[in-house]
C-alpha cells in the first residue's frame, strides 16, 4: 500500500521534473511539430497541457492533506507555508507516518 507521503514526494517530483523540462521539451515538440505537420498548431495544444499539468500538480502539493487529522498540512485559513515541517492542525511532523489510532477517515 502507498502511504500519503509516498504520493506526496511524487508528485513534487513529477512537478518538479515538468518545470525542468518545460523549455526543451517544449522546443523539441514545435521542431517535430513544424518538420512533420508543417505548423505549430500541436505545440500550442502541448504548452496548454504542460501548462495545466504543472498547476494541477501544484495544487495537489500545496493542497495535501495530513494523514493523521485529515486537514490541510501546509495551510490554515489564509495562511499557508509550502515548507512547513509539520502540520498546522495537528503538529505532525512531516514524513512522519501517524499512530494508526489517531487516522481520521
């Protein structure tokens, strides 16, 4: 089974990966996209993928929930803080995996 975090790290990862790549990947798919369709028409359509993909991700980051109470871990209210260490309801500490007793579902 996956536990929270593990899915948590991949998606910084993921998202991480398609900021770094955005520049080439997107060069290379408008060189392929005129040499073999004569247009950029496709890498209009992929920078609107790659676009929307890096915002979904960083929601589902920014957004993740904490495994023990259930609640925002990096947000309370307005305020927020992407590299909290623990969480703003419960205090978990991050990476840390909750008692199973205390998992809210």
């Amino acid at each position: 089974m996956i536990s929270s975090w593990d899915k948590y790290r991949f998606n910084w990862r993921l998202l991480w990966i398609l900021i770094v790549c955005y520049v080439p990947g997107l060069l290379a798919i408008a060189y392929l996209s005129d040499k073999v369709f004569g247009s950029f028409t496709i890498s209009y359509v992929a920078f609107g993928v790659w676009i929307f993909s890096i915002l979904v991700l960083w929601i589902r980051a920014i957004f993740f929930t904490c495994p023990r109470c259930g609640q925002s871990f990096f947000s309370r209210g307005w305020t927020s803080n992407g590299f909290a260490r623990e969480c703003f309801h419960c205090g978990l500490p991050k990476w840390a995996e909750p008692d199973r007793s205390t998992i809210q579902k």
